[in-house]
C-alpha cells in the first residue's frame, strides 16, 4: 500500500476529535495570532506586557498553572519549556493557586497568573521554578516586547467579539464562520485597534452609553467613529504581523451575506457594502505605504 493510503487509512479509523482537542485548537490559535499581532505591533501600543510564547491554563496534578502549548518560534520555546510542565514560581515568588479563595472563579485565577508572570518580567528577564514529572527545572524566561492586550475565548452561542481595554474576547461561536487563521486575524486586529485606540476610555469620556440605549442617535454617530477606525487600523495590524489583509472585506462579505450582520448589525457599524468597500481602500492605502 502506499504510505498516503495508510496514513489516510490510519485518520479514517481514529476517534473524532473531543469537545477538549476542539477547544485546545482554537486556544492555540488564538494565542499564536494574537502573539503575532501583540509582537509585530508593540511600537503602536502605550501600554506594554512581555509575551512569552506560553499558553496556560490548569495542570493535571495540582494547583498551580501548566503549560498547555508553547508557541513555535517564542522566547518560552527558545528556553526549552515544554507542554505539561508546571510553573511553581517565578523570580522566587509562588505563582497564584488555584482553588485560593483570594479567586472567586478560574478566570480571575488566570488573571492572576498572567499578572504574575507580567510583574515577574517586567524588569527583564526572570527564573521560573518548573516541575516536569518528578523533577524541578530552573529556566530563565525573558519576554518579547508586546502590546499588553490578551486574548480569551468567551463559551457563549453569541457571535460576538469584544475588546475592553485590556482584553480581546471571542466567542466560541465564530469559530465555525473563519475559512483561515487571516479571517480571525482580522477579528483579531480590530478587537486589538479598539485597545491600542483606548476606545472604551475615549467612549466614557464623551459619555457614550454603550449600553441599550448607545445603539441609537448620536452614542451611535460616536460607536461608529470608533468602529471605522479600529477596522481601518485593523489592516495595518494585519499586514505587519504578516496576514493576509484582504480577509478582513472577505470576512464580512460573506457573513452579512449569511447572517444579515447578527448581533453586529446595528446603527454603530457601517452595513455591509461600505464597509466591505472602505475596508478595500485601505488595503490600496496600506500597500501603497
Ligand atoms: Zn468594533
């Protein structure tokens, strides 16, 4: 038989992929785009964290935070840390427990430990504390510098995506909408540009309601400032961290072509066409650059 014929074989007859591999996936995804955009944009943002290359989350066996990915080509990669390993401490202080009652849920634990490994390198480098299997490794890590904007998917039907200032959320709905990574770069990028951009500070300031009532009249006029900016800034992110800009109009083609816009369609986005249309003279603008 032919190797293509066995391999092909091989994937026929392993199990389906767990609800666990699914989201693993779209984890790592998400970290190696986001890594992407955060490095190749760090001279835009005003606020700056170090990015490692780590994708944590819970460990197997206890409460500190374990390694679920490491992504090719970072700094963590770069020192040797490896998927399963666990991180005790950095620079000689503990990293936060999961089950402390100082967290009221594993997301303000998470919180917590990427705080810490922020705080445990901001100065530069620093030593983290590793088990793997029975043995404790001393590695030093030192990030890269990045935008400090973090990137999380959110478990909800909605699809939606969200920046706050200091996170990116995406649903894990919209994942069955992307054809390529550069279709959710471009989600990506322009939940990015609304924090580079400091959209939520400048829509307080002006005293927007973003709320039921920020989608009519002139909160709307001010939402749509903000969203033709932050997709046209999407593009320039796109285009340094190396994604292919002309997914952002494709994107948004076909979605308002299938979903009439869902939960984006409202009075602060520019509908479909002009959007598809200023998206495209950007690219024309970028490229011209
Ligand atoms: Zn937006």
């Amino acid at each position: 038989m032919e190797l293509a014929t066995i391999l092909g074989l091989l994937l026929a007859a392993s199990p389906p992929p767990s609800q666990a591999d699914i989201e693993r996936v779209q984890d790592v995804r998400v970290a190696k785009i986001g890594h992407d955009l955060v490095t190749a944009n760090a001279g835009r943002c005003a606020r700056r964290a170090p990015a490692t290359g780590l994708l944590l989350g819970t460990s197997a066996a206890g409460r500190y935070p374990g390694v679920v990915a490491v992504l090719p080509g970072s700094p963590a990669a770069g020192v040797g840390i490896a998927p399963d390993d666990i991180i005790q401490s950095i620079g000689g202080t503990a990293m936060p427990m999961l089950g402390d009652p100082a967290f009221k849920d594993a997301s303000a634990w998470m919180r917590a430990v990427h705080d810490r490994l922020d705080a445990g390198l901001a100065a530069g480098s620093a030593v983290l504390a590793i088990r793997r299997g029975e043995r404790t490794l001393s590695v030093e890590l030192a990030g890269v510098p990045a935008c400090a904007t973090r990137f999380v998917i959110s478990n909800t039907r909605a699809l939606n995506a969200g920046a706050d200032g200091q996170y990116v959320r995406i649903s894990q709905s919209m994942f069955a909408e992307f054809r390529s990574d550069d279709e959710l770069a471009a989600i990506l990028a322009h939940e990015l540009a609304h924090n580079i951009l400091d959209h939520r500070a400048v829509l307080d300031a002006q005293g927007v309601s973003r709320g039921l009532f920020g989608r009519i009249g002139k909160n709307a006029a001010k939402i749509r400032e903000t969203e033709i900016a932050a997709d046209a800034l999407s593009l320039t992110l796109m285009h340094d961290a190396g994604y292919r800009m002309a997914a952002a109009p494709e994107f948004w083609a076909r979605f308002e072509k299938k979903h009439g816009y869902g939960i984006f369609a409202d009075a602060t986005h520019l509908n479909g066409r002009r959007r598809v249309d200023m998206l495209n003279a950007e690219i024309v603008r970028v490229e011209a650059r």
